[in-house]
C-alpha cells in the first residue's frame, strides 16, 4: 500500500539509518495545573497518573526505566537506537539544575540519540529553551507542546489553564534554536463539531512547526470527564467518526510535518469509555484504508 502520510517511524530511519523507538519516562514532575499554581483540578481529561507509567512513585531511575525499555523494544521492533521521550506531566516544570541533571542523564545511557520533552506552552522560559538547544548541537532535540484545540473556548471548557496564543508564543520562543517542535491536537473534545477540530487542522498548518500528534479523547477513571460522561453530558466519538476525522486532518497538514501519533494508549484498567479506542492497530488500519479508498494523502488539501 502507497504510504499516504509523513510517519516518524519513516523520519527516525532517514535520519539514523535502523529502527528508532521512543522510550516513556516517568521523572515525577508535577503541573501547575494540578499543585495549585494555576489549579489543583487539572484538565479536565487528565487523572492523577498524568498519562504516566508509575515507573518514578517505585522508585526507577531515569536509567533504569530507559534500559529496560531498551530490552522490550530491542527484542519486539529490533530497534537500535533510542529517544527518551519525557512522558508524564509536565517535564520542564522544575528548577532548570534538575532538568539538566535528569536530561543529561537519559543522554548518557548507550544508544540513546536524542530527547523528545513533553509540556506545556506556558511552561518553557529562555534558560529551558537555551539548555535543550545545547542538547540540540549534537541530539535529535523535539519538544512537545499540548495545544489540544485552538478554540479558546474549548480550552476553557477542559480547564486547560491557557489561550492558543499562549501556544503560539512558546513556538516562536522555540524556533530556530534546532529543536524540533510537536503539537499536541485531541478530537473529540467537548462541544467541538467537525468544523471546530477541521479549523485548528488550518491554524497548526499554518505555522509552520515540525511535528504533530493527533489524539482521541477517551474517558479514564477519576477525572472530571467521566462525571460529564457518566452524567450523559459527553458523548465520545464513534471509531468510524474519529477515522474519518483524522483523514480529513491528516488532508489539511502540510505533507513535511511528522505524524507523530494518530491515535492514544489508553490504559486499559483505567478506561472508561470507547471500549474501541483500546483496539489501537485496527484503528490506525482503518486510517490507512480509508486513505486508500478515497485516494487522498497528508497535505493533499493545503
């Protein structure tokens, strides 16, 4: 089958010649959209784990986490080297002498070629900036920003605790320092319609950044959304709506971004609601299919 859209698992090889795999850490950062700074709720999607694995609260280090994905993954993809994806929470929310000594500590450990720090906008300033483009001279440097919608009102509804433009100034904070830069887009969100998700698609189009990850939004134990779910205030996305969805996206995204992911991991014991979204590779198939039955490709509408 034709290849229709820009994977990072395509993008790693070129750049390294062999099988690339990202590695999850959990560094026990917090947010500060969860310790009070902003809000002790979070978002409103978001429970207490932070999408992380619970490596940090039994005490793994950020090596030991890391070679011990290095087994899994060599063993299940072959792969050869690694990127330490900094996964849970916020991970450049702490005094910058921390992050350099937890980055510089991923970095170490053989194999490992580069970072890639998932945060959010309204948490980089210039000395976090200034460290990862060091790292960048001689790594492959992403950051992740979760932007989620760039409807402000979607981002008030979720609690999110920042406006798009808030967004859009950590990205030109980032650029041109030789780090890569990833969006963060859910579908799916409260009262957003096709047209809404379809708009944010355009704006990141627009702004010329490197890298983009589509999530669904799934419901998980002890957030504030299964209280909207289980009161019938929410209703999540069909699996055929939300593969559509990510076509008509993927069409609108300029064909040099990187498709990071096109869908999420949901943890299964904490899954609420789609029981679907658990079925990760026949919805990624779906994707593909429906791709080639409409003959269309990422970027083909730009």
């Amino acid at each position: 089958m034709e290849k229709r859209y820009n994977d990072l698992n395509g993008y790693l090889r070129s750049i390294f010649g062999c099988r690339v795999q990202k590695i999850s850490i959990d560094a026990g950062f917090s947010c500060p959209n969860r310790d009070g700074t902003i809000s002790e709720k979070g978002c409103i999607f978001c429970n207490a784990r932070g999408s992380g694995t619970g490596a940090h609260a039994k005490g793994l280090s950020i090596t030991d986490q890391l070679m011990d994905g290095k087994t899994r993954l060599l063993k299940r993809y072959k792969a050869k080297k690694f990127i330490a994806y900094f996964q849970s929470f916020s991970n450049t929310y702490a005094p910058i002498d921390k992050l350099k000594s937890l980055y510089e500590e991923a970095l170490a450990v053989e194999d490992v070629v580069g970072l890639s720090i998932g945060t959010r906008p309204d948490c980089v300033d210039e000395p976090v900036l200034k460290l990862l483009q060091g790292y960048a001279e001689n790594h492959l440097v992403w950051i992740e920003y979760g932007m989620q919608s760039v409807h402000d009102s979607t981002l008030s509804i979720i609690n999110r605790g920042h406006d798009f433009k808030c967004f859009q100034k950590a990205v030109d904070a980032t650029k041109n320092r030789g780090i890569k830069v990833c969006a963060h887009v859910i579908l799916g969100l409260p009262d957003e319609k096709r047209s809404d998700m379809l708009e944010t698609a355009k704006a990141v189009a627009k702004m010329k950044i490197d890298g983009i990850k589509i999530h669904l939004l799934y419901v998980v134990k002890g957030t504030e959304l299964e209280k909207l779910y289980q009161q019938g205030r929410y209703r999540c996305l069909e699996q055929g709506e939300y593969v559509d969805l990510v076509c008509d996206f993927l069409e609108l995204i300029p064909q040099d971004m990187i498709i990071q992911r096109l869908t999420g991991d949901p943890h299964p014991k904490e899954l609420v609601a789609p029981e679907w979204s658990l079925k990760k590779g026949e919805t990624l198939t779906l994707i593909r299919n429906t791709l080639e039955r409409r003959d269309s490709w990422q970027g083909m509408k730009v």
